[in-house]
C-alpha cells in the first residue's frame, strides 16, 4: 500500500512538472509570435539606414540649393549698387 502512495505522489509530480513545462512553452511560443510581429511592424513603418542616408543627401542638396540663390541674389545686389552712377551735390 506504501508502495502505491509513493507512486502516485511521484505520478503527481511528474504531471505538475508536465504542466509547468507546457504552460512555460505556451508562454514562450507566444513570446515569439509577438516578436514575430513587432519586427514585421518595425520593418515595414520604420526607414532603413540608407534610406535615411538618401533623404538627408536630398535635403542636404535642397538646401545647398537654397545657399547658392541667396549668395546669387547678394551679388546681384552689388552689381546693382555698383553700377548705378553716383549723385553729387552742387
């Protein structure tokens, strides 16, 4: 009878065991899954490296653009004043 109690308790234990794996398991399983689709999110809405690389080169070529038409029109406005003939008083 001793005999069946211990086999049964190690019975128990075994299916606790058998359980709390599984249960760890499942977790885990579902641990992935989210990570699964969370990387697939970050993919397709975040900019990789090179293309954040391109939109800076373009922005940075805008505004070279832009530097080039202010010193172009300072210039225009010194050869505007240096062309205009001078007024003297009498």
């Amino acid at each position: 009878m001793m005999e069946l109690a211990i086999g049964g308790f190690i019975l128990t234990l075994f299916g606790f065991a058998f359980g709390v794996w599984k249960y760890i398991d499942s977790q885990i399983n579902a641990l992935r899954a989210d990570l699964s689709a969370h990387k697939l999110h970050t993919a397709e809405s975040y900019v990789t490296k090179a293309g954040m690389a391109e939109q800076t080169a373009q922005l940075l070529r805008a505004i070279e653009g832009i530097g080039n038409r202010i010193d172009s029109i300072s210039e225009r406005i010194d050869r505007a004043f240096e062309s205009r003939p001078s007024r003297r008083s009498s």
